[in-house]
C-alpha cells in the first residue's frame, strides 16, 4: 500500500513539473493566510488568487469536486489563523461549518470560488471586529467563552457562575459593566444571531433551529426572535436566505 502511494507521488511530482503547476511555496501560503490573522482586507484578493489558480493543487480527477476538497483544506487553514488574530474559536468554526455546508450545494466551479471569496472576507470582518473590542476581564472573558460554547444549551446565570467563579450579584454587575448587557440579555442576543446564521444559510426548519439552541418551546423562540429582529423567523428567512451567497455569484 505505502509502495503504491509512493508511486502515485512521484507520478503527481511528474505532472506537476510538466504542466509547471508546483504548490504555490510554502512560505507564500502561510504568509498569505497570516493576513486573515491581522484583520488585513488584502487577504482576500491575495488568497482568492491562489484559490482560484485551477493548477495550484489537484485532489480529484473532476474538476468541481477538487475545487470543493480544496475550499475545505483551505477554509480549515483559514479559520484557524482567524482564530489566532482573535475571533472567538465557537463564532469561527460556526462560520466556517456554514460556509463548508453553502459549498456543499455548488454546482459550478464560479460558485464555488465566488463563496470562498465571501467566506474569506467573513472571517476577516470577525477578526477586525473583535480586535475592535475592548477586553474583558478574565472573569467576564470565561463568561463569553462559556455561552458561546454552549450556546445550544440552556444556560443560567448559576452556570456563569461557576464558569468564572463569582457570585451571582457580582457577576451580574461586572458583566453589565464590560458589556452593557446582562448575562441573559447577553445570552439571548448570541441565541438569536446563531438562529439568523441557521435561517441565512441552512435548510434547518424553525422547529429544528428552536429545539437546537434550547428555547423552550417554538412559540417562545419565534417570540424572542421577533423581538430581538422585528421579524418573524419565517419573515428572517424569506428575506435573507442566502441572498448574499446568490448576488455575489451572479457577480
């Protein structure tokens, strides 16, 4: 088996050199996505080039599935320097799961390359805008980390509490503080968000979403979410079904 992957190496190394379509260096990749890590804007143009360079790597003999392998390695690499420069790891996974799960309905090779555009220039906007956050402190930050990773979850102040290790006034008005928000105010705003990503861009149906992110019933999650939008989760997604995914690949 080794011998035989061995043999299909040297083959890729040969095709490679006779159609000159070597991996782009190393050192320029890393160099390339360590932009994302910066909240730099020229990320974008710089590995869409790369991106859609149909020579720049081969992973299947059809054309469109190597371009979606290839979305996957390259959408994996960039969340985790996205991370790295400071978006929260829950809010970068989450988008690129929603990213990966749109280019998993292309049909083209444009689209596919069009949604990578879009998906890096997301995770780019959530770097600079949490670099434009204030920091929190240690308590509050363990806090933030808590809900955002269970946000599927109920959760109560009792389990921020024992997330930080505060009581639950202190808690309460340190958070308000550094966020201007309560822990619930908090926890239901980042529900709601996480339900619009699900309607914009998943097939989910509002039962679905509703028992996903633990509101206690659909009555109440349609409830909270047209409190928080000013549109029912069915208005939400007639309106903005992936609309953005659409006018940037008719571009």
């Amino acid at each position: 088996m080794t011998k035989d992957l061995n043999h299909e190496s040297v083959i890729q190394s040969f095709r490679q050199r006779e159609h000159e379509s070597a991996h782009l260096p190393y050192e320029t990749q890393l160099k390339n996505f360590n932009l994302i890590k910066l909240g730099d804007f020229s990320a974008v143009d710089k590995l869409y080039a790369t991106f859609t360079n149909s020579s720049s790597s081969h992973l299947s003999n059809d054309p469109l599935r190597n371009k979606q392998f290839l979305f996957i390695v390259c959408i994996t690499m960039a969340t985790r320097h996205a991370i790295e420069g400071g978006l929260l790891m829950e809010e970068a996974f989450n988008l690129s799961d929603l990213y990966i799960q749109k280019m998993d309905c292309c049909k083209s090779i444009p689209e596919v390359e069009s949604l990578y555009r879009q998906a890096i220039t997301s995770l780019v906007e959530g770097v600079r805008a949490s670099a434009s956050k204030s920091r929190y402190s240690p308590a509050v930050q363990l806090c933030l980390d808590y809900i955002h990773l269970h946000l599927h979850s109920p959760i109560t102040t009792e389990d921020l509490c024992q997330a930080a290790g505060l009581s639950p006034s202190y808690l309460t008005s340190q958070f308000k503080k550094e966020t201007s928000l309560t822990p619930s105010r908090y926890i239901r705003k980042e529900k709601i968000s996480a339900a619009s990503n699900l309607l914009k861009y998943s097939d989910y149906s509002y039962i679905d979403i509703s028992n996903y992110l633990s509101f206690s019933s659909q009555s109440h999650f349609i409830q909270v979410f047209r409190k928080e939008t000013g549109l029912t989760p069915r208005q939400y997604r007639d309106k903005y079904f992936r609309r953005n995914y659409t006018d940037l690949s008719q571009e």
